[in-house]
C-alpha cells in the first residue's frame, strides 16, 4: 500500500509542476512588438521602454534619457 500512496504522490508531483512549466511563460505580459521600439508596463506597474530585434523582444530599460 505505500508503494501505491508514493506513486500516486510522485505523478501528482509531475503533473503539478509541468502545469507550472506550461503556464509560468503566459504569466509574464510581453510588449508585442510591432515595432523598433515599444512603451509598456512592468510588473510594479511602471513604464518600461522595450527594444524589439527582428519581431522578438531584446531588452527593457526605465524611459527616460
């Protein structure tokens, strides 16, 4: 019986964490970039400016000069 209880707690333990995997890319907001230079907001809620390369997000900075 706990040869049972320690492989149903060990796939639980997989499912779980390839569900945090999965979903851990799609809970950060990426700025689209649709063009060189992109304005949007940070986790805090805070501007951010966002340099695009080739359609694919480089590097965000503060704004500012």
């Amino acid at each position: 019986m706990k040869y049972y209880v320690w492989i149903v707690l060990c796939l639980v333990s997989l499912g779980a964490l390839a569900g945090v995997l999965v979903r851990s890319p799609h809970a950060r907001p990426w700025a689209d970039c649709t063009g060189r230079v992109v304005i949007g907001t940070s986790l805090h809620g805070q501007p951010v400016e966002c340099v695009c390369i080739g359609g694919v997000q480089s590097t965000c900075f503060a704004p500012g000069p």
